[in-house]
C-alpha cells in the first residue's frame, strides 16, 4: 500500500478548510509567532524609546517602521525560519527572542540587542499574543460572519412576521404564532449573547516570572515598572491585569469562551426547531443543481447543512467549554496545563464558524411552504378553546356572566378530541356572555388568532 504524506488530520483543515482559513491568519502557529514578535518589538521599543533603563539609544522613526513591518510582513519564509530555530532551541519563545535578536542585527541596531525580552518570562509574551490573536479572530472574523448570520435570520423574521403557525408546545397543538416572531425569539437571543461577546475583555499581565516584578526592580529600582507595563499593555489594545502569579489568570478567556458557548447552543437550538418545521414540511428546501440527497433515494432533499451545523457546535463548544475549566486553574504561581489547552483555541472557534457558514447557507436555501402552514391551521380548531375560555373568566369577571369554572368546560369540550368551526359556533352560541364577546369569539379562526405576533416578529 502506498503511503500518503502531509494530509490534514483535522477536517478544518482538510474538507472545510475554505469556510474557516480566515480564523488561521489568527489562531495558528504561525498567528501565534507573528503575534509573539509583534509583542517583543513593541517592548523593546517602549524600552529603547522611552529610555526606560537611562539609556540614550532610541530608534528613530525609520527603524521603528522597520522593525513594525517586520510583522506586517510576517511571510510564510519566516514561519520556516522560526521553526529552524524552535529546532535547536526547543523552547518556542525563545526562537522569537532570537529571531527579532536577528532583526535588529539586520538594521546594524545590535546595540538594543539585550533590550530583546527583558525582563520577561516567556508568559509574558505569550498571555499578550493570545489576547491579541484571540480579539482579532474574534472581532474581524467570528463576530462579522455570526452578526451577519442573526441579520439574515432577522430579514427572515421581518418577511414572515405576519404568517401564521400553528404552535407546538410539547409536540402538540397550541395557540397559534406567526414565522416571523418564533425567528425574533432566536435573533433576540443570539443578539443578547453577541453583545456579550463584543464587549468582552481582553487582559494581559507584564510583571515577570511569578508576577513581583522581581527582575525589573533588581535591574533599575527608580522605574515605576508597573505603570510601564500598564502603559505597554493598554498600548497594545488589551486590559491590564496588575495581579497575577507568573502567568495571566484566564479568566477573561473562560469567559469569553463561555459566552460563544452559550451562543453556540442558541444557534443549536434554532437549527433543531429549522430541521422540525422542514420535517413538517412548514419549509420546503430548494434543490441546489447537482446535489444528491441521497445514495440510494433520489427524492430525498435532506437537511444536511443543519445537521451539520449541530455537529460543528457539539464538537465546537466540546472544546470552548474544556478551555473554559482548564484555563482558570494553575498549580501554585505556574504549570503548563494551559500551553497544551490554548493551542486548540482555533480548533473551537473553527467548529462554531463552521456550523455558522452551514446556517447561513440552509436559510438561504429554504422557501416557506404556505399551504401546508395554512392546512396544519385549519385543521386545529381546538386551539382556540383558550381564547373562548379566558373571554368567558373575563365576562365572569365583569358581571357579565355566572358561567362556573370555565376552564373545565373549555376542557371537556376540546381536550383530546379534533373539532371544527360549526362545533366551535354552536358552543359560543350557546354561551350566556355578552353580545359582544360572542362576536369577538365568532370572529376568530386559528389563522388569525395570533395576538401581537405579527409586530413581535418586526421588533
């Protein structure tokens, strides 16, 4: 048997590689490393710039553009270059270390050479370029492509805000809603959990190998060194945390993954409610040229991109929620359980994106099937058995009418059995209300017994 070399083991990377690459320019290795030397370029420039340690050499604005593109123009020659080095050194960090050690070289600035990771324990570097890989993912990749997901379900709801359905509370019969608001249910609670995530800190800590600054102070004791890492940190865009053992708690991480979770199993919801109504043929699916439903049964349109969808945030939030409860605990001031933990952060994230590229793609494929709504409609009557016995409580309550226990006699007429208009006409008649809720009741047909569903579903 031949061998077969370099194939992706994950189907991320391999299958649905097109749908998540963009979240790889971030959660990769290589986003990682890019990440790691934008963090050690940046110190030094603090560092040398601001003469922090009294010296008089600083990099002009030349060399700090220099030095900067370095990591804009981070390339795939220099991945290979940084994994030359990891090789030797077996310690990633300080693969970078060297590596930016080299580009000052380069500029024939080798005298900052010693103001490369000063002071800095590889956590230091690390906590700061996930934070910063974890935000950009986030926020120019995930939430773009979620936000734009809720909207479309959003349009969705606003089209059929005013189609009546026929609700199912425990699988059964019940009073009627419309399309359009059961969609404005799953767009309020995505949109809840969306905010959640676009306000979400992000921290990172500077403070040495078991967060005293020890170091710092041994080195030059007059630096106000906490509020030169605030000022580092901050720069960078992410919170500061002033309080940590040798690594940055992760509790913003925890909670972050907790929210998209959460979002997670919204979403998850809503694509087990799309695959019940398609079941029930309230949705039809349009069939995509040369697709195949099935191997062996050619009329078959399956809902497989909700399906899939399921899968993705099962396997999704099956990680986010592992990050979740590994990454607020560390053995005393350090264990490396988290390094192992947030190399799969992209792995988490790739799955959520994955479900939602594949919910995007079935609500654009689905057409609504108004005659069978409205069939499904016509054929309940007895949901209505709600509206005549609360009017009746109503007249009761008014002096209206001495009718006893109203809900008992709503129950016996409809409970368990199928009944119709005439059946329906012939009790109200019989009623001892007012004229007037007589007419309301007479009024009524399950299609437009729907409240104010019809401008929930626009809200």
């Amino acid at each position: 048997m031949s061998k077969l070399s370099n194939q992706p083991l994950s189907p991320l990377d391999g299958r649905y590689q097109a749908s998540v690459v963009e979240l790889g320019e971030h959660l990769s290795e290589a986003g990682l490393n890019r990440a790691r030397i934008h963090v050690e370029i940046e110190w030094l420039i603090q560092l040398a710039n601001r003469q922090v340690l009294g010296n008089a050499r600083t990099l002009d604005l030349t060399e700090q553009a220099a030095l900067r593109a370095v990591v804009t123009n981070f390339s795939d020659s220099d991945v290979a270059k940084l994994a030359e080095t990891e090789a030797v050194t077996r310690h990633d960090v300080k693969a970078v270390e060297y590596f930016v050690r080299e580009k000052l070289a380069e500029l024939k600035r080798g005298d900052l050479a010693e103001l490369a990771h000063f002071a800095c324990t590889s956590e230091d570097i690390n906590n700061l370029s996930y934070a910063l890989t974890v935000k950009a993912a986030v926020n120019e990749v995930w939430l773009p492509r979620a936000k734009s997901m809720v909207a479309l379900i959003a349009d969705m709801a606003t089209k059929f805000a005013e189609v009546p359905m026929l609700s199912r509370t425990h699988g059964q019969p019940a009073t009627p809603t419309t399309v359009g608001k059961e969609l404005a249910v799953f767009v309020h609670r995505l949109n809840r959990q969306l905010a959640r995530i676009a306000a979400a800190d992000y921290l990172g800590k500077f403070s040495g190998a078991t967060g005293t600054f020890s170091a710092h102070v041994v080195a030059a004791p007059t630096v106000d060194w906490q509020a030169e890492a605030r000022t580092f940190v901050e720069g960078l865009g992410l919170g500061f945390n002033p309080l940590t053992t040798q690594i940055e708690s992760h509790d913003w991480q925890a909670e972050l993954y907790a929210a998209v979770a959460h979002f997670n199993r919204i979403l998850h919801n809503l694509c087990t409610d799309i695959w019940t109504y398609i079941s029930q043929n309230y949705f039809k699916q349009i069939p995509q040229a040369g697709a195949t439903g099935s191997s062996t049964m050619p009329h078959k349109v399956n809902p497989i991109r909700f399906e899939n969808a399921e899968a993705n945030l099962e396997f999704s939030n099956a990680i986010l929620d592992s990050l979740s409860a590994t990454l607020v605990t560390s053995r005393l001031q350090r264990d490396l359980t988290d390094s192992s933990a947030q190399r799969n952060i992209g792995v988490g994230f790739g799955h959520s994106l994955l479900a939602i590229d594949n919910v995007t793609r079935g609500l654009g494929e689905l057409e609504l099937n108004r005659p069978v709504i409205d069939a499904d409609l016509s054929e309940n009557w007895e949901v209505l058995g709600e509206a005549i016995q609360t009017v009746i409580r109503a007249e009761v309550a008014a002096g209206h009418s001495n009718i006893e226990d109203p809900y008992s006699l709503l129950k016996e007429l409809t409970r368990g059995k199928r009944i119709g208009h005439d059946d329906l006409v012939t009790f109200i008649n019989g009623l001892e209300i007012s004229q007037d809720a007589k007419d309301r009741l007479l009024a009524l047909r399950p299609n437009n017994y729907i409240g104010i569903a019809g401008q929930l579903g626009k809200l």
